[in-house]
C-alpha cells in the first residue's frame, strides 16, 4: 500500500479544497506520512487545524513560520517527498510551476524536489480550457509532472463542464500507481481476468454465477502499484474501473478468450481470476422468449465454454483460481496439473467470509513443484500480494534458467 511513504500534500485556493481533508485522511488510513503545505489563499476555504488533526503532522502555510520544522530549509520538505501532489491545483499555481516561479512554500517545494509531482487540477470550465492553462499543463506534462484530469459536471458557479476535481478515489489510484513505478513488477506485463462472464439466453437473460470481480480488481492494482504494466479483462462488474490500468469489457467466455489471447501475445503472465461459466446456450433466442410461448417450462440445451487456460498458449506464467465447494485443495490438485499452471489459488465459496461478494479471502496457494501454503483470512488486497510475491519469484526464477 502506502506504509512508510512520504507525500507531500499541496492545497491551493480553489472551492474544492475542503476535498483534499478527505485525501489526507484516506492516504493516512493506506499508511501513508502525509505533509500538508497550504498556500495562504487556501486557509480561507479550510483551515490548517483540519489536516493537521487528520495527519498529526504540522501544517505549513508560510515559507518563514519559525513553528515548522522546515521553515528555515524549504529543501528538506522537497527531500523528505516520496510524491508531491496538488489537489486541488489552481490556474494560478500551473501557472507558477509553468513558468518555474517559488515564490511560496508549494511553489518552493516542487521545484526543489526530485521526487514525482503529481497534479490535479480544479478550477472554473472557462479557465481550465483557457489555452494559456492548456498550455501550462502542456509544459509540466512535457516536464514528467503527472496530471490527473479533472471530471466533468456541475461547478461552483453553476456552469456545468470540465474543472470538477478528480474523485478521490482517483487521486489515491494515480499516487500508488506513480510510487510503484519503480516495484518489482516494473516493466513485466501482467493480464488479469476478473468477473463472471454472461452467457446469452435471449436478449434479457443470461447463465451467469455469482462473481463479484473483487478478487481479479485487487490483484489487477496490486500488479499496477508494484509498477506492472496491467490489463484487466473484466466480465460485466458494479467496480469502479482501477486508474493507470488498460481494461477490456467482455461479457462472454467466448469474448474473453479472444481477449486474453490478444492481450497474452507479449505477457510476462497470467492470472485468471475469473469465474468463467462452464456453459452456455448452444443457441441464443434473437427476442426474449415469452413465458407464454415456452408453456410449463422452458428446457435450455447447454454446451462446454471454451477452456481459456487450457488453450491459450505462449511462454507466459500460468496462475488459476479454484473456487470450490467441496475438497477445494484435492481439486485444484487436479486443475493445476490438467491445465499445467504454474500456481493455482483454492478457496471454499461456501464460506462466509471467503465468498464471491465479500472483501476477504482465505486461500491455499499451490505450485508446480508441489508446495502447498495455506494464507488465513485475509483482505482480497493482501491476497493480491501473496499471490504476486509468487510470480515475482517464479518470473525470477525463469529468467534465471
């Protein structure tokens, strides 16, 4: 996550500065050390008594405040940053880092600092499409700042359009992804299915499971935040779609193997968490059928899915799930050695605090060589990562024979 990492926390004058409470509170919660430095045209929309109870840091607000700790060395603020992030980022402070101005502490501070900056702009629509700011972010993109876009909807002044800043969510999701650039996947290319795919009675109904997605999402931005290049390829799911990660929407077994195929054609692995339905109408009604015209009951023919794992081939790691409701490791025994995978996840769906819809998991995690390690109950998160250690050592190891 964000354990031991330092992010520096610009807040400028803009109406949605109240915002940026919430992503301090949030990167602390993620564990990250979380310093605010306000420029003075913020303290008027929040006050520098709310991060500092959120963050139990001392605020900066000025460049010469003999209470901080760095008033008298801007620098050692800049040094101390793993990221700098601006949220929200006015027209006016763009346009001082534009032009390399550090005539306050944040202005200051990113231009001493070597660590990555990290932007969110948020301003009135007219502003933000002004070309003079479309020209500022030009420049600090060019210059490796990462910006993330602001949404679009209804603003302060009523107008609606571009200049809303960024969903939190959002904002956390660039900072992790930036931090992990560097990790331990950096530069492998990792495919993550996730989801229940649908399988077409009609036009209305389908054969499906009970798939949420949640498992194949952690493991997707836990890829992404060990510095992965990740696709997701994802079956119909009520999850927001993970920042920094290319995601293919399929709704069939058919339409995911044509995916993954294409997306495994330069992996350095696989993970398939998805539950992929073992079958499906052999042939689906143009219109939905009418319970009228199928009288007392309605008898569907169902045919074998495509074996994804099975039969898309390439010199890439293996990794399966078993989701079971009975002998869960003796059966992914079975699953890992008809499918030749390298590793395979078991975990009984029966359980309550282990299904398809809940945040945790509690796994058996299987090798090719045949050792079994059980994981307890755990955050779908930190099932991600025990599953990831494991490809970093296997993808080591065959890059070693």
């Amino acid at each position: 996550m964000l354990t031991n990492k330092t992010v520096v926390l610009g807040v400028t004058g803009s109406i949605a500065a109240y915002k940026a409470a919430d992503i301090a509170s949030k990167l602390v919660q993620a564990g990250a050390e979380v310093r605010v430095v306000m420029t003075e045209s913020a303290t008027e929309f929040v006050s520098p008594l709310t991060f500092r109870s959120l963050t139990n840091q001392p605020v900066v607000t000025g460049m010469f405040e003999l209470a901080s700790e760095f008033s008298l060395e801007h620098v050692a603020l800049a040094e101390a940053a793993d990221v700098v992030v601006i949220a929200p980022a006015t027209a006016n402070i763009i346009a001082k880092l534009a032009v390399g101005l550090a005539d306050d502490m944040l202005s200051a501070t990113v231009l001493a600092t070597e660590a990555p900056v990290i932007i969110a702009p948020a301003m009135n629509v007219n502003m933000f499409q002004n070309s003079v700011t479309q020209d500022n972010l030009a420049k600090l993109k060019a210059r490796g700042f990462t910006i993330v876009d602001p949404a679009y909807g209804r603003l302060a002044s009523g107008k609606v359009g571009l200049g809303r800043l960024a969903e939190v969510e959002k904002i956390i999701g660039t900072i992790k992804q930036v931090l992990g650039r560097s990790g331990d996947l950096a530069a492998r290319r990792i495919v993550v299915t996730a989801g229940g795919t649908q399988e077409a009675i009609d036009p209305v109904r389908y054969v499906g499971n009970r798939s949420s997605g949640k498992m194949g999402y952690a493991v997707a931005e836990a890829a992404r935040d060990r510095g992965a290049k990740v696709t997701l390829i994802t079956a119909p799911s009520a999850l927001s779609e993970p920042v920094g990660i290319d995601v293919v929407h399929i709704t069939s077994a058919v339409e995911m193997k044509e995916a993954v195929t294409r997306a495994c054609a330069q992996a350095d692995a696989l993970i398939m968490t998805a539950a992929v339905a073992d079958y499906q109408p052999k042939s689906t009604a143009r219109q939905k059928i009418k319970k009228e015209a199928a009288g007392a009951g309605l008898t569907l023919e169902l045919v074998k899915t495509p074996d994804i794992l099975a039969e898309v081939k390439g010199d890439f790691l293996r990794v399966g799930f078993a989701a079971e409701t009975e002998d869960h490791v003796a059966n992914a025994r079975q699953k890992l050695a008809k499918k030749q995978l390298d590793l395979i996840a078991a975990n009984d769906v029966t359980a309550p605090d282990s299904g398809f819809t809940v945040d945790t998991n509690r796994v058996t995690l299987i090798s090719r060589d045949g050792k079994v390690e059980e994981l307890p109950l755990m955050l779908k998160r930190e099932v991600a990562d025990k599953i990831l250690d494991r490809v970093v050592g296997m993808l080591a190891e065959k890059g070693g024979r």
